[in-house]
C-alpha cells in the first residue's frame, strides 16, 4: 500500500478531511512521486548514490574508528568518573569571562 494512498489515514478518504489538510497532503504526495519516479528511471544515478553512501560510510564510520579515540574511556578508570568529568566540564563556566 502506498503510504500516501488515503487508506493509510485510518480508513478516511481524502474528502472527509478539511480542504487544507487534503492540499498538504496532495503536495506531500505529488512530492514523493515526483522524487520516487526520478530514482526509478535513473541509470548513472543509481552509481552515483552508491558511490556517495560507500563515501558517507568511510567517512563516518571507519575515520572515526582510526583518528578519534575514545577519551573517556583512555582516561577514566569507571562510569563514575566519566560522569563526575563530563558533569565539570559541562558546568563551569566560560573561560573567556
């Protein structure tokens, strides 16, 4: 079932709604087609969004396993005294005063 077909709206159709509710939800709709219609017919596209997740992935998961180690754990011994440093970290005022 499409997720914007009037049946997903608890049996309601679109007529029983008032008329500024129907007109989000014809632009919500026409939106979705229009953005769900380019990506189907897409050929190159499809290359290029792969390449861009392969790149969001590195980027995001394998350099934060390389270039930032994990601070608190290094340097506190328990949970308690993350939380006590995070809790004066957070608190103190700016340096800049």
């Amino acid at each position: 079932m499409d997720i914007l077909s009037p049946k997903a709206y608890s049996g309601q159709s679109l007529s029983d709604l008032p008329a500024k509710e129907r007109l989000v939800i014809k632009t919500i709709r026409t939106i979705y087609r229009f953005y769900a219609d380019g990506f189907r017919s897409m050929r190159v596209g499809r290359k290029l969004w792969l390449l861009i997740g392969i790149k969001l992935f590195v980027m995001f998961a394998l350099v934060k396993v390389f270039f930032f180690p994990d601070f608190l754990e290094e340097n506190f011994a328990n949970d308690d005294e993350r939380a006590e440093y995070i809790l004066q970290t957070m608190t103190q005022g700016s340096s800049h005063d």
